[in-house]
C-alpha cells in the first residue's frame, strides 16, 4: 500500500477526530470548530477536509466512446453500466449518445 504513512496521520486522524469529537461534544458540525480543536490541539495534526496523496498508481483504465462532435474518455464504472445495459450517456455538447469505439 502506498502512502502508508500519510494514511494514517491523515485518514485515521481525521476520522478518529470525528469519533472523539462525537463522544465529547455530541452531535456538532462534522468539521466545524470542534473537529478542528481535536485535530490540531489533540492529536497534533492539521485539520484538513480532504487528503493530499498521490494517486496516479491506482488510476483505472478508461474506455474511449464517441459521439458526432468528440471523443470521451468513460470510467469503468460507466463502462459497465452501459455494457449492463444500466445507463446510456450522451454528449453534454451536441447531445448524442456515446458509442463505444
């Protein structure tokens, strides 16, 4: 697993943060000031929202798709619902649907 380290001072933290600040205070914001206090002033580590890890290596594959106007990079996931037949997609530009190339 990459990024070990910055998992669990960052991850962990923040979400044992939520955990301490439930058991002392209650129902509050969830990132509000006393989330912030139990980050910083508790467990000593910045009080951020959102991770900064590096993610290329664990990027899916996408699948090339097109319309009349362009070509579409599509996820997996909106891959699969198109082959499962759960969803269709269309061209936020000319409207078409998204065929498979």
């Amino acid at each position: 697993m990459e990024n070990v380290d910055a998992f669990v001072n960052e991850v962990v933290s923040h979400e044992l943060a939520h955990l301490l600040v439930w058991k002392h205070f209650g129902r509050v914001a969830p990132h509000g000031k006393e989330w912030k206090w139990m980050m910083e002033s508790v467990l000593g580590v910045p009080a951020r929202r959102t991770h900064q890890f590096e993610l290329q290596s664990v990027r899916r594959n996408t699948f090339t798709y097109r319309c009349k106007c362009q070509q579409h990079q599509l996820t997996v996931r909106r891959h699969n619902r198109i082959v499962r037949g759960e969803a269709t997609y269309r061209c936020v530009h000319c409207g078409e649907p998204l065929i498979a190339e």
